[in-house]
C-alpha cells in the first residue's frame, strides 16, 4: 500500500469519526434553534488577546500564534514547539479570565501536542437566602483542562484536535462536563490563504446539580487570505452554522420597546466576523475586527450604540517573546486582554 493512500484511509477514518459523533448527538443539536441555551458557555469566549482583537474569534489566521491555536487545535505547528501562552483578561465587574496554553512537538509520531487551562473567576459573591439574609460568600469559577493533538495526513492538509474536562463551581452547585473539538485546515501551496473548519464542543455533562444541559455546540468556518504585494492579512469567518438564528431574540421586550424580529439577510450577517491584520516591519502587528452578531445584541433603540461590535489591537514581537493587546467595544465600557508568548526553545532546534 502507498503512503498516499495510507494518509487517505487515515483522514477518512477520522471525517467519518467526526460524522459519527455529530449523528450521535444529533439530540443536541435538534434543540439549538435560538441562542443563550447551553450550559458552560464560559467555553465561547476568546483565549487571547489577538482573537478579541480579530472580533472574538479567528481559526484560519495565517502565521504561527499559540493564543489562536488554542481554540482551533488544527493551527498547532511544529514551529510553536517550546512555546507558551498567557493571557490575561480583567473582564467587568471584577471577573478575571486566564488562559495558559504550552505546545510541544513529538518528532516520533510527527504529531504536536499541546495542554492548556481555561479559567475565569467571578469573586466573592454574597449568598443570601429567600429574604435577603446573607448566608456567607461564594467563590464562583469556570475551568477547562484541554489536551490537543495535531498532525499533517495531506499535504497542505493538517488535523487536530482537542479533548477538554470542564469544571463549574457555583457555591452549592456543581458541574462537570467532558467536550472534544475537531478541526481540518488547508493551507494554500503560496501560503497566501488558508481554509478552516472547526466543530467544537462534542460532549456532554458528566454531573449536575439540577436538570442536564446541552453544551454550546458550534460548527465554524473561516477564509483568511494575505495579499502578496502588501503586508495586509484578511479574515472572514462564519460562525454557530447549526443554528439558523444566532441572535438573542425576547418577543415581549421587542413588542414593548417597538423592535421586529430580524429578517433573513441580518441572520445571515449575524453569523460572520470580519478582520484584518496589518504586518508593520517584523516586529508591529496592527489588528482590527468587527463581529456581527454582538452589534446586533449590544443596539439598544433610540440610543447611541457607539462602537458596538468593533474591537482592536496592536502586536509587538521580540526574539522569544510577543506581547499582544485587543479590546472590544460594549455600548460605553471596553474590555482589555493581555496575552505573552514565550519561546523556550531556540528557533533553530
């Protein structure tokens, strides 16, 4: 049998894996049919800094970024072998969000692998009881332990993928839950532009303590191509495709405050994120995005709505270490997210 034909029977046995899952839970994803219903949704939200920058999420992203790859585990290189990401996120009302994420390559088996920790914590809340006696305080978190694995089967062609235990602790209750994400991206042979796709969050709650959720499945895509005369980098990407409408939509609170429901062409629009990167010198990086969907849900009527989806960030690259910044725009308020990466290895090796 030929390598080739060795690499196409692997590739197919893993597509038709990702089939058998997704008909699996085909329960799951019946019930998605408007947005905000799913359990751990701490698990949506953006690992670095350059992904807020980028409007929240990019999985096609065309350059070498661990804070990226942590959400898409088909971008882990070879070349990220030895690094090590943090980011840090001082969200509102007190909440921190940390991220940590560190890649290393298993030359043997061709395959990179990498471990990582979601985590955000809530501070100390009051508890009280049905008349408002407080009862002590609780420590609310969020957490998710991820290992992934990626490897090239075809040229251009790379897999990975990621398995994550998830951790919420609410006072009282409590719950855990188990999810693997799997994702496929081409790389053009110019290595202009690159093609993604990434199904995330194939799982299930392990325990709970109250009636069993679905977890926030999504199915994405993402286009990003690079101009060959110009350093400037361009991104689309398509998010929540199992779900038609991916907008928070309250009847009642639209009929009192003279709102419609959205037509056809904004459900259409609130699936897509737009960005650019813009490559000054080797070292300065320039990010820019806006995300549909979250102007949409942030618009309040007959208010001035600001800066509403748009979001931002700069880059700066030294010899073992970058340092990112983004932030995004919520009506008045922006939110900032800091990111380090850290190169342990010599670029040689």
């Amino acid at each position: 049998m030929s390598p080739s034909i060795s690499l196409l029977q692997k590739l197919g046995f893993y597509v038709n894996l990702i089939a058998v899952i997704i008909l699996l839970d085909y329960s799951t994803l019946k019930g998605q049919t408007t947005a905000g219903i799913s359990t751990f949704n701490f698990l949506t939200m953006p690992h670095s800094a350059k992904a807020t920058a980028l409007g929240g999420m990019n999985i096609s992203s065309i350059g070498e970024d661990v804070g990226l790859s942590m959400f898409n585990p088909a971008l882990i290189t070879r070349k990220m072998d030895g690094s090590m990401h943090l980011g840090i996120k001082p969200f509102f009302a007190g909440i921190q969000q940390y991220d940590l994420f560190g890649v290393s390559h298993w030359d043997k088996k061709n395959v990179t692998l990498g471990l990582g920790v979601h985590f955000l914590n809530y501070g100390n809340i009051p508890m009280t009881d049905i008349a408002g006696n407080e009862l002590g305080t609780m420590r609310p978190t969020d957490y998710a332990i991820q290992f992934s694995a990626a490897t090239d089967y075809i040229q251009n062609f790379r897999i990975g993928s990621t398995l994550k235990y998830i951790q919420s602790s609410y006072g009282m209750y409590n719950s855990s839950g188990l999810s693997m994400d799997v994702g496929l991206t081409y790389l053009s042979p110019t290595n202009l532009s690159r093609s993604s796709i990434l199904v995330k969050n194939i799982g299930t709650q392990l325990s709970t303590s109250g009636v069993r959720q679905e977890l926030p499945f999504n199915l994405i895509l993402g286009w990003s191509k690079k101009l060959a005369q110009a350093p400037i980098l361009f991104s689309i990407t398509a998010d929540r495709l199992s779900v038609w409408n991916n907008t928070y939509y309250d009847p009642v609170y639209a009929t009192e405050n003279g709102m419609s429901a959205p037509r056809n062409f904004q459900n259409l629009l609130n699936h897509l994120l737009i960005s650019s990167e813009v490559f000054i010198g080797n070292q300065f990086e320039l990010n820019l995005g806006y995300n549909f969907s979250r102007r949409y849900d942030l618009n309040i009527v007959n208010q001035v709505n600001g800066l509403n989806g748009f979001s931002s960030g700069i880059g700066f690259k030294l010899d073992k270490m970058q340092i990112q910044y983004g932030n995004a725009a919520f009506q008045s308020n922006f939110y900032h997210h800091f990111s380090i990466v850290y190169q342990f290895k010599d670029k040689g090796n």
